[in-house]
C-alpha cells in the first residue's frame, strides 16, 4: 500500500469521474459526493454526514467542545481516541454501585445534550417567525400562516369535500382528499410507470423503492440530500459554476438517471 505513494499507482477509480486512488476507502469517501450518501448521523441533532471527521468537527463546534470522545459506562470524555481506551480500563472492575451511578449521571448528560440541540433547532426555527399564536406561542412567517393555524384552535372547517361531509381547514388538504372520490393520480415516478394520488405517498415511493433516504436530488450534478432545505443551500453554488464543471457534473447526473431508471425497468421484469 505504502510503496503506490512512490510507483503512482492508483488502482481505485471513482465509479462518477476519473479520479483514482491509492486506496478503496478514500475513494469511497470521494463517491458519496456524487450520491450524497450520508451515513454518519449526529446523536443530538438530525444531521447527517458523508464523512466521520466532518462529523466529529460539528460535534466539536456545535454540542461538545474538544471532547468529543465519550466514555459509555460514565460522564467523562477526551479529546482524543486513545485517552478514552485507556480510561476504559479503569471500568473493568467497577461495582455494580458505582457503574449504575455512572450510568445515571451519563444518561442525565445525554437528556440534556439534546434538550439544548431541541432548543437550537426550536431557536434557528423560529429565527425567522415574527408572527406568534397568542394562544399556543407558535411562531410563523406570514399573517396567511397565522391565520391558517388559529383554525386548528377555533375548530373553524372551511374547505367542504365536494363528494362527501368531510371538512377541511385547507383548501390543499381537501383537494389531496378529493382525490380518493376521483381516483386521480397527477404525480408520476420519474423512474417507473407508477401514478399517485399526493407528493407525500411519491416521496414514500421514490425513498422505499428508488432513492433511499435522499430524495431530493440537483438538477445540475449527481448529488442528492435527504431534506429539500439542503438541497436549497447546494444549489447556490452552481451559480457561478464553469461551463466546463457543469457538461461534467451533467454527464455523471445523466448517467446516474439512466442508471436508476433502468434498475426500474429490471424491477418491473422480475416482478
């Protein structure tokens, strides 16, 4: 392995672009930035991650500091690996006393790690919300909003279904349930020949069936998230991107599509 660093030898190629490497794992590291595979989760929050070091750097700046590394059996943690093997040890011969007084401390830690995530999340939320439920304390960004939610309070229905009694407070809400009088089916997979009849039950679809978790893929490379929000923030930086990189990303993108649609097409033939 160390002797390719001096050969040039490169064995691992990018299933996506023509970058290689001496080694498979880098290279699979390299790949989840086409596919958007994100298999590292955060403890305390819901973010994921494509590497362990981008990880472990959110960790540190976002909910533990420098120790990232936490022992299991009790409260303390390290900054690095090896001090957490080496306290390890100091735990083989524990009483059962101490080891459940521990194990209540280091479980009370936890809870509240990721009670301050909640309220991160809750404050980063709501950042934008200048409209508050002066009843339950919701915050939202538009008056339409506001008012929309007060109904959830009043009990108020609007929205009639056209075919039977039930009411709605939305409009879009009891148009989705018209559907199960109508038998319409406006959204359609990309991918196969299946029809349905709301957004929520393609995504359910695309996320059981085709894509896994990232569903929300860029138009303009191969990459994919898991939420449309990051999805958002990814598409900012084509913006200014080279015609060059762009026919580049465009190609692997069409490649992957081909790809997905004809994994469908076998789907469809064993089926």
């Amino acid at each position: 392995m160390h002797k390719r660093i001096h050969s040039g030898e490169k064995p691992h190629k990018c299933n996506f672009c023509e970058k290689r490497f001496i080694e498979a794992a880098p290279r699979n590291e390299h790949m989840r930035t086409h596919t958007g595979e994100k298999p590292y989760k955060c403890k305390y929050c819901e973010r994921c991650f494509a590497k362990t070091d981008v990880l472990n750097k959110h960790l540190r700046r976002i909910h533990l500091g420098d120790n990232i590394h936490r022992c299991k059996f009790c409260p303390l943690a390290f900054r690095f690996a090896s001090e957490l093997r080496l306290h390890s040890n100091t735990h083989k011969d524990e009483d059962p006393e101490t080891r459940e007084r521990n194990m209540k401390a280091l479980m009370e830690i936890e809870a509240k790690l990721k009670q301050q995530a909640l309220q991160r999340y809750k404050k980063k939320r709501n950042k934008n919300k200048q409209y508050p439920c002066d009843i339950c304390g919701k915050h939202f960004k538009t008056t339409w909003d506001l008012n929309i939610h007060k109904l959830v309070h009043s009990g108020e229905k609007p929205h009639k279904c056209d075919f039977c009694e039930r009411r709605f407070i939305k409009a879009a809400t009891r148009n989705e349930h018209m559907r199960t009088h109508t038998g319409e089916k406006p959204y359609k997979c990309k991918y196969c020949e299946r029809c349905f009849a709301t957004k929520s039950i393609l995504n359910k679809h695309l996320r059981g069936i085709h894509l896994g978790d990232n569903i929300h893929r860029c138009k303009f490379c191969p990459l994919a998230f898991r939420f449309a929000s990051e999805l958002r923030l990814h598409s900012t930086t084509h913006k200014d991107e080279d015609p060059e990189k762009r026919e580049r990303n465009m190609k692997a993108l069409m490649e992957i599509e081909a790809k997905l649609k004809q994994q469908a097409l076998k789907r469809k033939v064993l089926t």
